[in-house]
C-alpha cells in the first residue's frame, strides 16, 4: 500500500513540476497563450484526439484573444501573421520540419515527413524535375482520359435522372490521376462500383489514426509487432491493391517501359541510399496516393460547389469556355487553357477556400533564434503557421468568405497572390502542384462545357472541413457535394 502511495505521490510530484516549469521557466513562458495549453500537451490532445482535427479552430480562438502570436502547446509556437510567415517560410531558408508533429504520416522513408533539411534536399532532388510543368505536360492526355471517362459516368447519371457524388468522383479522377502517374498502374477507383467511398472513410481512419499515434508514439512498437496475417486484414481493398501494384514494380521488366513511372525514378536514383530501400519506396508511394488524391478532390469538389451557388459565375465561366474553343481531347492545348482569366480566376479562387492541408504547418529554425516583434523564440522551437487564417484574413481578402472570382481579375491582384499558399510554402512546397493544376483545368473546363450541373441540396457543412486531421474532412455525416446532371 505504501509502495503505491510513494509511487503516485512521486507521479504528481513530478508531474506538478513539470507544469511549473512549463509556466515559470520555459523560455517560451514570455509567450502569450492560454496557461492550460502551455502548461501540458492534453490541451492539445483534447481538440486533436478527443474532437478529432478540432485544434486548429482552437488556434484561431486563440490568436483571437492573445494576439498574432500564441504559445499553442509547452513546446510550439504558431503565428498568424500573413506578412511574417511568407517571408520566414520562403524557399532560401533552411528550415527543418517539426518530427514530431510529421513522423506520423507515411513514416521516416517519405519525404513530406522527412525532418532534417539537408536529408529531404536529397529525396526530393530524385524526383523533382519528374514533377515539372514541362515533364507533367506530357501527361495531359491520361488526365484527359481519366476526365473522359468520370464523363461517362456523370453521362449515365443524367439518362437515370440520378443525384451523383460528385466528391466522390473528384476523389477517384485523382487518385487515378496520380497513381498512374506514380505508379506502374493506375489504382482505376473510376472503375469502383462504390466510387472510392471506402478508399475515403479508409484515409480518414488512416489521418485520425496518425492523428492519435503523434501523441501515443510510445504505442508504435506494440502495432509493429501484430501479427502480418491480422495487420492485413486491417487493410482496406485500395490499400491492399496499392500494396501489390508497388510489389510489381519490383520485377526488372517494368524498368524498361518508355515512360518509367515516379517510383522508378527514386528506385534508380537511390540504390545506394542506406537502409531498407523497399521499405522507402512503398513509403514514398503511400504518400504520393495520400498526397493528392484528397488534396486534389477537394479542391474540386468546393470550386464546383461555388461555382454551382452563383448562376453569374456559371454563366460567365461557361461562355468564356465556348468562346476559347479548345479542344478538350487529347491534342488539348493545356497552356491556351491555362491561360483563361477567368477560369484561371475561379480556379485561384476555389483554392483560396480548399487550402488542401487545413492544419498547422511547423518548422524548426535550428540554427538561430527567431525575432517577432518584442519576442523571441529560441533556436530550435517549432513555430506554425496556417494558410486558411491568411486566406480567410478580411485585410488580405475582403469579404473573405464570399467566393469572388474577380478579386483575381483586379489590377493589384497580383500583390494578393503572395497571401495565398493553398500548396505551402518554402522548400516543402508541394510538388505536385503542377499535376494537380493540369487535373484542376481540365475537370473544371470539361464539366462544364459537356453539363449543365446543379446542386442537390449540398449545404456548405456538408463540404467545409469541420476535422482537420492533416488532410481537410467535413462532418462525419456529410454526404458530400450532391449535384443532378444534364447533357449540354
Ligand atoms: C490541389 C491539390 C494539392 C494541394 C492543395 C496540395 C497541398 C500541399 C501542401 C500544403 C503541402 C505542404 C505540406 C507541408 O508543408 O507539410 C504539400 C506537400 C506535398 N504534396 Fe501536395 N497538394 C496537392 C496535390 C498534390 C499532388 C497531385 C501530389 C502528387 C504528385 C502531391 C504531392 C505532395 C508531396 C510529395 C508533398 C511533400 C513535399 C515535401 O515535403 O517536399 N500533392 N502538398
Ligand atoms: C533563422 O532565423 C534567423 C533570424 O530570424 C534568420 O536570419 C535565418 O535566416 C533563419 N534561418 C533559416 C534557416 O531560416
Ligand atoms: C493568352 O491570353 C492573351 C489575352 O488574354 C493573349 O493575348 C495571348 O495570346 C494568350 N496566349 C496564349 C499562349 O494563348
Ligand atoms: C435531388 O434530385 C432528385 C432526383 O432528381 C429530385 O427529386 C430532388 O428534388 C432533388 N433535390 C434537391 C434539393 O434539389
């Protein structure tokens, strides 16, 4: 008995000390912030376990209160200030990202989480030029294809006079999109009777999953150990599928094909790298489908959901197509269509509200203290930010939450574009972008030209991320972006 009593004693001795030096002698105690929160990482916990993705909103309540600058756990610091993070983010520093808080997603071979600068220098250089606008290029016809064919079936939808997800097709273009490009094949979820709807409540278990693990990574051990035989059965049919489609690329024969596929690149380019190179290799497939199947689909998915509220835009983006003539086959001239306004404009527009990644984005400056204003945070802590608050900040963008195409379309416009990082920013900046705007154009400028599309009673929470769990989810309950279907 007394063994339990010193046991627990001693606990919340130290326990009690912690906090007390979380709140007095922290060099981050200077910091404005809720005392509970800098005092024990449970605040955070609470809004990102407990709620699910909530901590972000929470963060917004608090720069509300405190300030631009806001301690948001004992160790991390996250500030909202347009002006400030642009220019502490920007390509030319070395940050590191924050292990912690990444670890979790597609683990220490991928290169989104890969902590230290200089290693992710070195994997991202394998598969960079890959991933340039020129290079895509060449990969526009796939894309028009994979368009074509979610036509179909909007197509059939419009015969049956049946409500169609369209989240859910957005969803199935993009994962086809960039398996087939990252992959030796295409994962073909369009060919899926349930139009990918398990693939997402599989990633939403996989991000809430990764979500709890960052906090209880002491558990990691144990789930390596389970058994392969129930580990398997955990899979869901796309994970499994994704798994054998990597195993292929294994076989030599694949290497020859003309166009060798993102995972070859990284294969060629890394034989001598340590470790256990197979292992990186699904790890950095795992978070290319991650990456830009969600990503992708939701920026769609809100674009067309705005564009469906407001007859002008409609009208306008649909004459401004008609009258651009382009070929939406495979010989489409992708830079002509690049070149819309007011596409262009709609499209900026609807990444002004997707923001693909609704979280925090932290980074570590190792080697020297960061100054803000009268702060001073010292080398080494994580600092965040988050590119919804600039997007939806009202100095930046007025009427923030009012989808205006032609805020885009204004003289100074371009000064405008510095606030917007739906991609991130800095040497992290997606790599995908390019992939992702090619499959953005050609979906928006082929739907419609071919439809007339309108809203089956999608209200905005059934589309607006209420969870952000690194990737953004809306409701539990949400049923997505409904629309009924006519051939034009
Ligand atoms: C509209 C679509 C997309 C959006 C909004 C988006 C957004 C982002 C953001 C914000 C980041 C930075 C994350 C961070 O700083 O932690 C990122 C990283 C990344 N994205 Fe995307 N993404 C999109 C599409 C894609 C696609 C299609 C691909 C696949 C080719 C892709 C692959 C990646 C990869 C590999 C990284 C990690 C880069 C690194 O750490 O160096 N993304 N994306
Ligand atoms: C770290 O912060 C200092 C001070 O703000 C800055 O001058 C330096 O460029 C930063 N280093 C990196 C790698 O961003
Ligand atoms: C882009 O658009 C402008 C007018 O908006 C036009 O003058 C120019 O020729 C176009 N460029 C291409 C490559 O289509
Ligand atoms: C949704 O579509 C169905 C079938 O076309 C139709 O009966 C219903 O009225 C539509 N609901 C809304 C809210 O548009």
């Amino acid at each position: 008995m007394f063994i339990f009593v010193l046991l627990f004693g001693g606990v919340a001795l130290w326990q009690a000390g912690t906090v007390i030096y979380h709140l007095w002698f922290s060099s981050l105690a200077k910091i404005p912030g809720s005392k509970l929160a800098a005092s024990t990482l449970l605040y955070e916990f609470y809004y990102e376990v407990i709620c699910s993705g909530k901590y972000t909103r929470q963060i917004e309540r608090m720069h509300e209160k405190y300030g631009p600058i806001v301690r948001i756990s004992p160790y991390e610091v996250h500030i909202k200030d347009a002006d400030f993070c642009v220019e502490a983010f920007s390509s030319v520093k070395k940050l590191d990202k924050y292990g912690w808080w990444y670890r979790v997603f597609g683990g220490p071979g991928a290169t989104v989480s890969t902590e230290h600068h200089d290693v992710h220098k070195s994997r991202r250089a394998t598969f960079k030029n890959f991933l340039s606008p020129v290079v895509v290029r060449d990969f526009v016809p796939t894309i028009v294809e994979k368009v074509k064919q979610a036509g179909l079936i909007m197509s059939h939808h419009a015969h049956m006079g049946k409500p169609l997800c369209m989240s859910n097709l957005y969803r199935c273009i993009a994962a086809d999109t960039v398996s087939a490009y990252a992959l030796p094949a295409s994962l073909n979820m369009l060919d899926s009777d349930d139009l990918g709807e398990e693939f997402q409540s599989g990633l939403r278990l996989f991000f809430e999953a990764a979500t709890t693990m960052r906090f209880l990574g002491f558990l990691q051990p144990l789930m390596m150990m389970m058994p392969d035989l129930i580990f398997k059965r955990l899979l869901t049919g796309p994970a499994r599928s994704l798994i054998k489609l990597i195993r292929t690329i294994q076989k030599p024969a694949d290497i020859e094909k003309s166009r060798p596929c993102l995972l070859d690149r990284i294969k060629t380019n890394n034989y001598r790298e340590n470790g256990d190179f197979r292992e990186r290799l699904l790890q950095e497939a795992e978070q290319f489908i991650v990456a830009g199947t969600e990503t992708t689909g939701y920026a769609l998915s809100v674009t067309t959901f705005y564009i469906l509220q407001n007859a002008d835009i409609q009208k306008m983006l649909r004459q401004e197509l008609i009258d651009a003539e382009i070929s939406l086959n495979d010989d489409i001239d992708i830079i002509s269509l690049q070149n819309l306004s007011y596409l262009s404009a709609v499209i900026t527009e609807g990444l002004r509200f997707a923001h693909g990644v609704g979280s925090r984005l932290p980074r570590v400056n190792k080697s020297s203290d960061v100054q803000y204003h009268q702060w001073r945070i010292p080398a080494g802590v994580p600092i965040s930010m988050t590119s919804r608050l600039h997007h939806e900040d009202p100095q930046l963008f007025p009427e923030p939450l009012t989808f205006r195409p032609d805020r885009w379309l204004q003289p100074d416009s371009k000064r405008l574009r510095k606030y917007l990082s739906p991609f991130g920013l800095g040497s992290r900046i997606c790599p995908g972008m390019h992939l992702a705007f090619y499959e953005i154009y050609i979906a928006i400028a082929y739907i419609f030209t071919h439809f007339d599309v309108d809203n089956n009673g999608t209200t905005k929470d059934d589309l607006i991320s209420a969870h952000d769990l690194g990737a953004p989810f809306p409701k539990r309950d949400s049923k997505g972006l409904q629309v009924t279907l006519q051939l034009r």
